[in-house]
DNA sequence: GTCGGATGAGAACGTCATTCCACTTCCGGG
DNA sequence: CCCGGAAGTGGAATGACGTTCTCATCCGAC
C-alpha cells in the first residue's frame, strides 16, 4: 500500500470516527463518510468492503488510542497497593473515556456483535489486549486463574457497557456493579498485596 | 384486547419466530411475518410499532418458553449435591438450546444490543428472571453475594452467547469457558453443600 | 340495521448501502 | 520521457427494505 493509500485509508476512518461521534452510528451514512474524508464513494469500498468493514476499522482504531492513553494516564499517577483497587481504577477511566464518547462507545458494542468476518477479528484482537491490560494490574493471581479472572472481568465490563448503551442503566450503576465484580473475584488474591 | 387480537397478535409473533429461525433475524422482511402470519402489513404495525419492538416480543416469548422447558427439564432429573454442578448444568441445558436454535440465540443478541425502549425493557426482565433462575440453584451463596454472583455469571454467559453467535469461538469453548467462571466464582462456597 | 374504528391488500414513498459509468489521474516498467 | 493499465473521481442508477398510505371491506357495539 503506497504512502498516498494509507493516507485516504485513514482519512476515511477518521472521518467515520467523527461523523459516529457527532452523530451515532446508525445516522452514519457511506455517502457522508465519502463526502467527509474526500474520497470517493466507490473508492471507499474499494478500501472497505462493506460499511461493517469500516465501521470495524474505526472501532479498532478508536479503541487503541483510548487504550494508549489509558495506559499513560495510568503511567502519570501512583499505583495503589492493592490488586483490586489498580483494576478498579483502571475500569473507572475506561468508563469515563465512554461517557466522554458515548457515540463512539455505542460502535463498539455494534462491532462486537457484527457477524462481519473482519469484525470478528477486531473484536477478538480488542478483547486480547483488554485481557492483558487487565492481566497486568493483578500481579499476585496466581497462574491458575490468570486466564479466567481477566476474562471473567472483561465480560462482565462488555456487560455493563450494553446496558449502559441500550439506556437500561446508567453509568454510575453500570460501574458500581462492575467495581463490585472486581472485588468480589480478586477478594481472595488481594491478602498478599496488602502487606507489601 | 379481544381475544381475536390477542390472537392475531400471538400469530405474528409466531411468524416472526418460525421465519427467524428459518432465515436469520437479517433477513427477515417486515413484509414475510406478514405474509406468514396471516395478517395485513399495516395491521402488523398497529400491533409493533416497529420491526425492533416486534423482535423484542418475539424473542421474550421464545426466551420464557425457553425458560419453562430448562425448568421442566431440571425438575425430572436428579440435581447434583454440589452448587457449582447445579449451575454448570443448568448453563449446559441453555446452551445446547442455543445450539438448537441458532438464528434465536442470535436474535437475542441482536434484541439485547437494541436501544429501542421496548427492547431494553424486555432484555431487563429477561436478565432479571434469568438471575433468579440462577440464584434458586446456588442456595449456599451467603446474602453478601446473592447480588453480585448471578448477575456475574449471567454476565460471562452473555459474552460467550455473543462470541459463539458472531463466530469468534465454538459452542464447546464457550461452555469450558462459561464452566470455568462458574466454578471459580461458586468456589468459595462449595465447601457447605459437599458435606451434606 | 347502522356507524366508526379495525383490517385486508398491496401500492407508494423514502432512505440508504452498494454498484456502475464515463472520465481523469497516477505511476512503474520500457 | 512515454504509455498502458490500475486507481481515483463524481455522481447517477440500482435494489432492498422499513414504514406509511389509500381505500374497500368487515365487525362489534349500540
């Protein structure tokens, strides 16, 4: 892919990004992303296949910026002592990074139930890098439960972001739940830590 | 509600189902459950005042007869002794009609991730009776728990529900997945019921 | 019976995703 | 430097639906 391609790809996944964030996914329209980015309509499906395809490119590419500076925001303060608190702390930002981009929040949960092969990819490769991210934070869960635990907490955070974004709870109800599934399933690898 | 529009309304209901599993939820046509069911297009709007909100009763009702049969079925057979068994079993069951039904299971996703009013409020009573059914087989869960443990298992069930239904990971995967977070969470209060 | 709301049957409308067309513009090999 | 084919443009055409509309007919309450 030449320099100039790689340019009018992005281009077009950034102008799907701003057009979702201003106006939701479903008010997206090919044409407007065409019209937006500068690139033409039968261009675009050239660089995606179909609106699926693209929408997942974005929400892939959303998500890793969110993730990076998640990440250097985490890096910037003190890290509390105890396992569940550093995870806790962690979900907390991610959920604020939503509320900030509730638009943009409601495409990946579209992206993750998209039968669209390409977003199944995406989806997967999001959720291996959330589960390492968590993985990171809990460093005294011992082996046997360094597969489940992580993925137990992502789904139940998969969990309360639908609801969230389906309008059946709110935000702040949305993380107590998840702050207290965080606690309840690191409760018995926390001792350690809080000796240190 | 007459009993003539009670049943007009239980036909297409019924049609939206028997398509639905035929087809998909993507193909089906507003104009088929129509067709199928006997009663007028426009007429079919006076009942659902959308294709979503149709979706909505079709998929609480298959869940509810859903639930009966899982019930009916758990009641004939021995229950094991210990908590976790009960519950991997019970998921087991609703798995496998998952795996029977496939073009439902994936119409629950698609109603679950739905923002239309009607939708969000029939996925809540869904949840709620699903988290009841959950509760009735772990009666060694301390009151502490009884909250946050059903609400967390019904959790990871949704998210292994969604990965088999968009195709990143077989059923079988799904359930070792779904096992291994029930055991890990019913763990702690196994001990109790294995002495009886 | 009679009248008004409900229904049937299906045409008509509006909104997109996707594809096509007729030209330009690019770009790498000769 | 030149040329041919690949890639891009701008926008029209297509096709698929969800939803609405029309109008003739039906049914139940009075």
């Amino acid at each position: 892919m030449s320099p100039r391609q790689l340019e009018r790809r992005k281009h077009l996944i950034d102008a799907a990004l701003t057009l979702v964030s201003e106006t939701g996914v479903e008010r997206l329209q090919m044409k407007q992303v065409s019209e937006r980015s500068g690139v033409a309509l039968g261009t675009t499906y050239r660089y995606f296949s179909s609106k699926d395809h693209l929408l997942a490119a974005a929400a892939s590419d959303w998500r890793a910026k969110l993730m990076d500076d998640l990440a250097a925001e985490l890096r910037g303060s003190v890290p509390p002592t105890r396992g569940s608190d550093r995870v806790v702390r962690f979900v907390r930002r991610g959920m604020r990074a939503f509320q900030r981009q509730p638009n943009l929040a409601r495409l990946l949960v579209t992206v993750t139930v998209s039968t669209d092969p390409f977003a199944s990819e995406v989806v997967d490769a999001m959720a291996a890098t959330g589960r390492a991210s968590l993985l990171a934070l809990m460093p005294d869960v011992p082996p046997a439960a360094r597969e489940v635990v992580p993925h137990l907490i992502d789904a139940a955070w998969q969990s309360e972001l639908v609801a969230w974004v389906t309008g059946r709870s709110t935000l702040a109800d949305a993380f107590a739940r998840l702050e207290e599934v965080i606690r309840l399933v690191l409760a018995p690898y926390g001792a350690g830590s809080l000796a240190v």
